[in-house]
C-alpha cells in the first residue's frame, strides 16, 4: 500500500504546539506546513489540506505527549507512527535545533524508510502500566522519606543497633526515640508520619494492582512468569506491562538487543571492540531484570513458595522454570569463579533471563 501515500507528515509534538511538515513521494525536499496547537481539531484541519487520510503516512516522536494523539488520529484512519527517539538518525554537524526542523527532518527521514516505530500498545495494557509506574514511583518515594528520617537520626547521634530495619523491633526502637528540643520532636514526628503515609500508599497500590490483575488479559503470562526464580508478582506485572505482547519479538537476541543487555561494539577492519551494554529501549525491565539475576547467586532448588507459584501451571511451564535454574545458577557461579565482577555478572544472568522470559511467555495463549 506504499504506493497509495501521497504525503509523509513530520510532526513535532509538544504540549502547547505541534509542528507540521510534509514531504511528497520522491527526491523534492519536504516543506514546512506551519504550526497548530495541541488540540486535535486544529490539527485535524492542517491535515485535511494535505490530503485524504490514507493517502498520508504521519509520525511523531515518542515523548511526555504519550500515545493519545496517535490513537485518535488512527481511529479517524490515518496511518500514525510513534518513533524511537533514540534511533533517529543525527547529523553530527547540526548545531541548530528547532521545531521546524525537526518536523522537516521526521518528514524526511519518514520518507526515506529511516525511522524506528515503537509499539503503541493497546489501552488497557497502558492502564496496567501506568498503575505499575504508579506503585514504583511510590517505591521510591518510600526509599527517599526513609532516607530523610535515618538522616536526621544520625546527625544527632542515635544509631540502630538491629540487624533488620523497618521491622517491628525498628519501630520499637523509632518510637522511643526523642530530642531535646521541642522543634526537633515535631520535625521527627513529621518524618515518621511521612514514612508511615509513603508505605501505606505502596500497600494500596500494591492491592490495587493485584485486583486489576485479575481480570487482565495477560494475568496468565504473569502467573506462568513467576514460575521463574527472582520473579514475584510485582516484578512480574512489571515485565509484562512493559513489554506487552512478546510475541512482536521474533527470536530471544532480538529482545535482548531491544532491553540495552548486550554489549556495545566498535569493529572496524580486523579489530573487534567490545564495550559497556547498550542500555537502549525499556529501562524498567532491565532494572526488573538486573534485580532479578542475583538470586541465582544461590543453588537452585524448591523452596516452597516456588512450589505454589508452579501450581496450575502446565508442564512445559514447569520445565522451562527448573531448566532456567540450573543453567543460570551454573553460570553464576562460572562466572565469579573466573572473576569476573559481580555487577557484570548479574547483566549476564539477566541477558539469559530474558531469554527465559520469552520462552514462558510464548507457552502461554493470550487474547489477541
């Protein structure tokens, strides 16, 4: 259908304006069409200037903007791409940047077959998502209120002699804790009052997100995911919140590469560099990933939790899970025992892990 497009639009989005240029078939330089604003109908009309909309291919780059745009202008039949910023091709000698070039430059580039689209993935996997970044950023606001509270008890010298903290003997401790000064008492109360909100937020996210779960048309994948050792429900949700459907990855390589695990490369002639990972595409489930490869710093075995989370699920599931201990927890310990730095050794881990991770997923049938 390539030959039905009589126009490829270069759309620059931000939040207030979007730029607009279009390039036609052939080798003519594209031209800039002008600037609307962010609501669909003004762009609507710019577009309905430059031709009917199947007769036009748009792109736009991912960023803060989402994938709303791209769905409305779809459902109206336009053909709307969103880009891997990351992958669009730079000119090194460019120093000047501005909404117009950037659109005559998607314009262009869109033309020429240059551009790396993303997934736009469908809605209801995108609610699951965002309520899975939600408890995340909860996470981490938790780990900075906690901070804030530890930083104060040290400064004036009061120091937890427990193994464990944030448990009940903590709190024990925490609430015997007391100053000299009527000031100092209101501003610790206020700490423990802002840890104690920020834990009781990731319980009800935490809740929510199993109940949203449930009835999700990936909870299947999810479940045969946490057959997997390191892999609990939350780094479950994550991993396929994330990455949607993971049957769009044809071969294990092709989502490593898309996670940033592999090495970097610099060969040129006869000489073959190797350097840091990539770190490219979906850096949350990298981070799942990394976290999850140091629990096969342990022997593989059964533990009970395991057990009930392999309950229900078929052979093959089972299978891939037992296969996928032994041969990480093998390679972990390979791995240090020439050295290696333990860092490095749980990118090598999460690398083979995702392969895994592939493998689960495609056992399992989901609604398309």
């Amino acid at each position: 259908m390539e030959h039905d497009i009589t126009g490829y639009v270069g759309l620059d989005v931000h939040k207030g304006s979007i730029a607009v240029a279009v390039a036609a078939p052939g080798r003519a330089a594209p031209r800039f069409v002008g600037t609307t604003g962010p609501q669909l109908t003004e762009l609507l009309k710019a577009l309905s200037h430059l031709g009917k909309p199947a007769q036009l291919n748009l792109a736009y780059e991912a960023g803060p903007c989402g994938y709303t745009l791209a769905r409305e202008l779809i459902a109206r039949g336009y053909r709307c791409e969103v880009i891997a910023v990351a992958k669009t091709p730079r000119k090194p000698g460019e120093r000047i940047k501005t909404d117009r070039r950037d659109a005559l430059m998607l314009a262009r580039y869109l033309r020429a077959g240059e551009l790396t689209p993303v997934t736009i993935p469908d809605a209801r996997d995108e609610a699951l998502r965002d309520l899975s970044r939600a408890r995340e950023d909860a996470v981490r606001a938790r780990l900075k209120a906690r901070q804030q509270l530890k930083a104060m008890l040290l400064r004036h010298g009061h120091r937890y002699e427990g193994k464990t903290s944030w448990s009940a003997a903590h709190e024990r401790y925490l609430g015997e804790v007391s100053f000299a000064h009527a000031a100092q008492n209101i501003a610790y109360a206020e700490y423990r009052s802002a840890v104690r909100e920020a834990h009781e937020r990731v319980q009800r996210l935490e809740a929510s997100l199993r109940e949203q779960v449930e009835p999700w048309r990936f909870a299947p994948v999810v479940r045969a995911l946490m057959t997997l050792k390191g892999i609990d429900f939350v780094a479950a949700v994550t991993l396929v919140a994330e990455l949607g459907d993971l049957a769009r990855f044809a071969h294990p390589k092709e989502l490593m590469s898309y996670l940033g695990l592999v090495p970097s490369e610099y060969s040129t002639g006869e000489s073959r560099a190797q350097g840091k990972i990539t770190k490219t595409g979906n850096g949350h489930v990298r981070r799942v990933l990394i976290e999850s490869a140091w629990s096969y710093r342990y022997a593989p075995r059964m533990n009970r939790a395991r057990v009930v989370r392999c309950e229900g699920q078929p052979k093959p599931i089972r299978d891939l899970a037992w296969k996928a201990q032994l041969r990480l927890c093998s390679r972990y310990r390979k791995l240090s025992a020439r050295g290696v730095h333990q860092n490095k050794v749980c990118v090598a881990i999460a690398r083979e892990l995702a392969a895994f991770v592939w493998d689960v997923a495609r056992h399992v049938p989901v609604e398309r």
